[in-house]
C-alpha cells in the first residue's frame, strides 16, 4: 500500500474488478480501473486500459486509456490513448489523441467549456 501513501485528499480509485453505480463528484483525482455506471466530476480523471464508464466524464484533465460512454467535458486537456474506445459528444480545450484510440461521436473545441462541479467542493 506505499504506492499510495502520497495519493493527494479528495481524490478515488477504483481498482480493477471493483464495480460502482452512481455518481462520483470529486476535488482531487479520480483514477478508474473498474466499472462505473454513473457520472464522474473531477479535477482530473485518469481511466486506465481496464477502466469502463458508462457515464459522463467532466474535470479540468481528462486522460482515458479504456472505454467512456455518453459524453466528455476537459475545461483544459484530454488525451486519448491508443487502445481506448470513447462513444458520444467530447468538448474539449486541448486534445491529444494516439493512433489505435477509437471515438464514434463528435469532437468539439471549446475554449468555454463548463467547470466541473467537483471544483466548487474545494471552495467549502
């Protein structure tokens, strides 16, 4: 368990095999090698290759690795790695993108995109 012992307060994982329903709302990072049926708002999100969510994605950075569903909202970065599958609406300031990622559904730049909900947990 060293590994994370400097893991920042407010921040989730969820570990491979673990499945979750509902929504997560976050401050910090919320890092998913699970399933989740359900919503995540976050400060920054990492879906690993073995992570699936079937819900809406929105936080500062966004970094998916898995499998996402409905939509994606990164206010600053989002990184689509190879071997991920994204299916809905992605708004996004900045993208990356490797070769081998799959998206079926639209991509949309926006300097505007709305702050995550998690953030106003950080204001008290």
């Amino acid at each position: 368990m060293t590994q994370y012992q400097d893991w920042e307060a407010g921040s989730l994982i969820i570990g491979e095999g673990v499945r979750l329903n509902g929504k997560i709302e976050a401050p910090g990072t919320v890092l998913v090698n699970g399933a989740i049926d359900g919503d995540i708002s976050a400060q920054d999100i990492r879906i690993g290759a073995s992570g699936r969510v079937s819900g809406s994605l929105s936080g500062q950075n966004i970094d998916l690795a898995g499998q996402a569903g409905q939509s994606i909202a990164a206010v600053k970065h989002l990184v689509i790695r190879s071997g991920a599958t994204v299916t809905g609406n992605i708004k996004y300031q900045t993208i990356e993108i490797e070769s081998g990622a799959r998206i079926e559904g639209s991509l949309e730049s926006n300097d505007r995109v709305e702050r995550p909900k998690a953030s106003n947990l950080m204001r008290g």
